[in-house]
C-alpha cells in the first residue's frame, strides 16, 4: 500500500496544477471528498447495471475504473488528513476479525 499512496500522491500533485490552471486554487480537501463520493455513487451504479437493474456500459470496464479511483481519493483523503491509510486498514480488519470471532 506504500507504492499505491506514493504514486497517489504524485497523481494528485499534477492534478492541484491543473486545478490551478482551470480554477486559480488546488481543491479543498472538501472537494476531494466529494469528487470521492461522486465516484462512490458510480460505483453503485455500475454495480446495479451488472445486476440488470440499470443499463450496462458494455465490459465493466467503467466498475473496475471507478474502483481504482475510489481507493485513489480514500488514499488521498486519508494523507490529507494525517492518516496512515494502511494503518488505518490494518485497525479496521483487525478489529472486525476480533468483532466477528465472539
């Protein structure tokens, strides 16, 4: 996971110079978030189109993409905000796994 937030990173760093050139400012960490829960709800659709209950984009390829992109915002929210995110992965599977053996 230290390569995926390390090249997470520098993908985010070229897009604060397009945001600079588009917007005159890098986004706000509000705006990241959102653009991560605009790609979460795709990722819903995606998922009720694989199903039949929405139409299907063809290969999945849009679900696997907009998968990869959710982890890329979770990695870039999670370093915005002074979180380890394999850390914090790590806690969580841990304390579900304790969790779930009771």
């Amino acid at each position: 996971m230290k390569d995926v937030a390390r090249r997470s990173q520098a993908i985010r760093e070229r897009y604060h110079q397009l945001e600079l050139k588009q917007d005159g400012h890098t986004w706000t960490t509000e705006q990241d978030a959102l653009a991560f829960l605009t790609d979460a709800g795709l990722v819903g659709r995606q998922i009720i189109a694989r199903t039949g209950s929405w139409p299907a984009d063809g290969d999945g390829q849009l679900l696997r993409d907009k998968l990869g992109e959710s982890i890329w915002w979770l990695t870039i929210l999670a370093q915005e905000n002074g979180i380890d995110i394999e850390q914090a992965t790590a806690h969580f599977l841990e304390t579900k796994e304790i969790q779930l053996k009771k």
